[in-house]
C-alpha cells in the first residue's frame, strides 16, 4: 500500500534594499529604518535572488493527518482544501 510521505521545506531569498541616511548618521540607522518599514507597499527591494530550498522534517502521514494539516493551513490563510491536487504521485 502506498504511504504518503510529508515532507517540510525552507525558501530561503536574497532581498537588496538601498536606505538613504545622512552623511553623520551612523550605518545602523539606516538599518533601524528597514526594520521599521520594509513591509509596508511603499518600500521596494532593489533585487531579489532566489538561493534554493532546504528541506528540514519528513515523516510518513495518514490521510487524516494530512486533512488535519491542510484545515490547520487554511486556518492561517494558507493552500488548499483540494488534498488529492497536491499529492505528488510517482508513476
């Protein structure tokens, strides 16, 4: 019988951003103000590189543990509730 095996994942991106600070002004301000204000719409990166994907935790799940997973996901806005779509079946 075949098993369905979970496997958990890390996406790990570059990002470049520029802050303008005044020529007296130590460099961590400029980093204060990136803390501050990076996610809002109105900063922009400069570039973005994708550096790969590290795979951390991988178990075997039951169907039911995966429906778990998925209603636990959705809870926080995240994938879909369309499991079957998402099983990586090996041919």
């Amino acid at each position: 019988m075949p098993k369905l095996v979970l496997i958990e994942t890390i996406s790990q991106f570059k990002h470049q951003y520029i802050v303008e600070i005044d020529d007296d002004e130590p460099i961590s301000h400029a980093l204060d103000h990136w803390i501050m204000n990076h996610d809002t719409t109105d900063f922009e990166e400069l570039s973005q590189h994708h550096l790969g994907e590290i795979d951390f935790s991988n178990r075997v799940v039951t169907m039911e543990e995966l429906k778990k997973i998925s209603e636990d996901n959705q809870e926080n806005g995240i994938f879909t509730n369309d499991i079957e779509r998402v099983i990586q079946r090996r041919k």
